[in-house]
C-alpha cells in the first residue's frame, strides 16, 4: 500500500481488499490483524458487514447494467 493511511487504517484496507477477492481466504490471522491494531469484535463485524454489502450491490448494479448509460 502506498497511500499514507494509519496502520490501523491500512490494516482495515488490507482485509477489504481480500474480503472482495476472495473472502474464503480470510482467517482467524485476518481477525487477529485487526484486533492488534485496535478493532473489536464488533468494528470486525462492521467493516465486514459494510465491504460485503459494497460488494454484492456493486454485482447488483452491474448485473442490471446501473450507470453504464
């Protein structure tokens, strides 16, 4: 990462991206990350919840052809 984030930020970043390409490769390690620099269990949840929504209503979006006009 080269943006000047936080550590705790580029932490955050780090498990979205890999949450997005590929959220069966995201383990208790990635949960570990994240609580070392200051998220608990329900920011874990949070951040999830919210790139896992981004996510599927992207798909969404560009399934129907959203803003592609």
């Amino acid at each position: 990462m080269t943006a000047p984030v936080s550590r705790g930020n580029g932490v955050m970043l780090n498990y979205t991206v890999k949450l997005t390409k590929d959220e069966t490769s995201i383990t208790s390690v990635d949960h570990r990350e994240l609580r070392a620099v200051g998220f608990n269990d329900q920011a874990i949840l949070q951040i999830t919840l919210i790139a896992a929504w981004y996510n599927y209503i992207n798909r969404v979006a560009d399934a129907l052809g959203i803003g592609k006009d």
